[in-house]
C-alpha cells in the first residue's frame, strides 16, 4: 500500500532527509507514513480517515509486535541466565509508553513528526503518547523497507543498549518490581502493598520561585492506623513530578535500611 496524505505548511518534507534512523529507505513513502499523525488527514483531508494508509495507526499495530520480537531476542541472548518471569518484567519496562516516549524525545523524533496545525500548536510534537506511537510506527517502517535486520538494529541502538545499566541492577536487585524503568512511585507502592502498609500519598509542603524557573517541595506519606499519618520521605523538584519521584526515592532508600535482612539494596536496584 502506498500511503496518500497532503502536505502542508506544518509537514516536513521527509524527501529532503532520505536517510534517517541510520537506514537508507529504498521506499522514503513508508518513513512519511510512519511520520504521519491522524491530526494531519483530519485537517487537510477529512475524507481519507476511513483509509487505514492516511497516518500512522496501521504501522503502529506493526511497529509494536515487531519491537516486542526484537526485544524478547535480544534479552533472551544477552540475559541467558534470567528465568521467564525476570525477562517478563524488562520487556515490559522496555516496550512501555513511557520508556518509548522517552527515547522518542531523546532522538528528537518529534521534529519529523507531519501534524495537523491544532495539534501543532497544542505542543502534539514533544507529548509522550504520539512520540511513543511514532517511534512504533518508524520501527515498522524499517522493517517493511530494511527487514527485521534494519528493525533490530535501531531497536537495540536507541532502545535497549542505553537502558542496559538499569536492566543489570533491576535483575541484581532480585526484586518483583514490574514497572517502568525509573519508576520509583510505583517501586514504593509495590514496596508498602507488599508488607499490607496502604497506598503512599503525596503532599506538597512548599513552592518557590519565578514562575519561569519553580520550585516543589513534596512530602510522601502512608497512612496510619489511628487516622492520622507517618511521613517517609520529603524532596525538591522542578516540576512536582519530579519531586514526587526523588521522594519516593529516598522513601524506598528508608524502608529498605529498615527491613533488616535486604538492607543495603539502592532504590535505583529495584525502581528500575
């Protein structure tokens, strides 16, 4: 199939960068498709969104159980001594929205992107669920045009080669943690279910600075059994996101001091 989509003003032309990801496209069509996002069609040609060749949702489907292969391989030969279940949770922490949004960003494949102008102007390139789309989307590309081998080899460059460190410690840690690498709210949660301690609550205690340039204070606490609360762990952020994560960090680093037998596992080991 040959994809059918209109340019526009919001549209790089994708002929001016014949080669991208490291791959030569013997066929530059299925790269401007897997760079096209639904909001383009919908804007400039309504009546092509029946046409599963008018943006990226196709290549996605195939983008995503072709990186699910590749990576499944890959752990399987470079982790020959990690049982199912342990191989289960990094596939799962590296084929994640999040964990892709992230390498999307990191390769700046937003600046490829073919949007629609509202999508434009809402920051459609640089929001994690479409970059996390279209790096599926450009994985299927590469393989309809180069094969699995043109897959792999952009899958294991961006993809998993850098997140190898925290797949090392994930599997020293010897923890049942199966979230997203990095993730150390959902490391804490599973942390307090795990010992029947309740859900950790975020709290912030302070802000400060300009506006251009704030400041978060959050708190991290778990309820106690007399109605009132136990805070573990409070840290400082740019964003409260961040805070959130620093201090979920330090109050992973404090239960595990205090659980005897693992002390002395970072948190970095198991949020991961």
């Amino acid at each position: 199939m040959t994809p059918r989509h209109k340019k526009t003003g919001q549209a790089q032309s994708n002929e001016a960068h014949p080669i991208l990801f490291d791959h030569a496209f013997q066929r530059p069509a299925l790269l401007t498709w897997a760079l096209t996002h639904r909001s383009l069609a919908y804007e400039t040609k309504p009546e092509t969104l029946p046409d599963p060749t008018a943006d990226n949702e196709q290549l996605e489907f195939v983008g995503d159980a072709v990186l699910g292969l590749a990576v499944a391989d890959a752990l399987f030969h470079r982790f020959p001594n990690s049982r199912e279940g342990e191989l289960t949770r990094l596939r799962a922490s590296l084929v994640s929205r999040r964990h892709l949004g992230e390498v999307a960003a990191r390769i700046d494949l937003g600046a490829h992107l073919l949007l629609g102008r509202g999508e434009e102007q809402s920051g459609g390139r640089k929001k994690p669920a479409i970059l996390a789309n279209a790096i599926e989307a450009v994985i299927a590309a590469l393989y309809l045009d180069g094969g699995l081998p043109a897959a792999r080899a952009f899958i294991e460059k961006h993809i998993l080669d850098p997140a190898l460190p925290d797949l090392n410690l994930a599997l020293q840690s010897g923890s049942a943690f199966s979230g997203a690498i990095g993730d150390h709210k959902s490391a804490l949660q599973e942390r307090l279910q795990s010992t029947g301690s309740g859900q950790p609550h975020y709290a912030l205690t302070a802000q400060s600075g300009p506006d251009h340039q704030k400041r978060f204070r959050i708190e991290v606490r778990v309820d106690d059994r007399e109605g009132g609360f136990t805070a573990l762990a409070e840290a400082e952020g740019a964003t409260k996101k961040e805070a959130q994560q620093e201090a979920a960090r330090l109050a992973f680093q404090r239960l595990e001091a205090e659980s005897g037998p693992t002390a002395g596992r970072s948190p970095e080991e198991v949020a991961q």
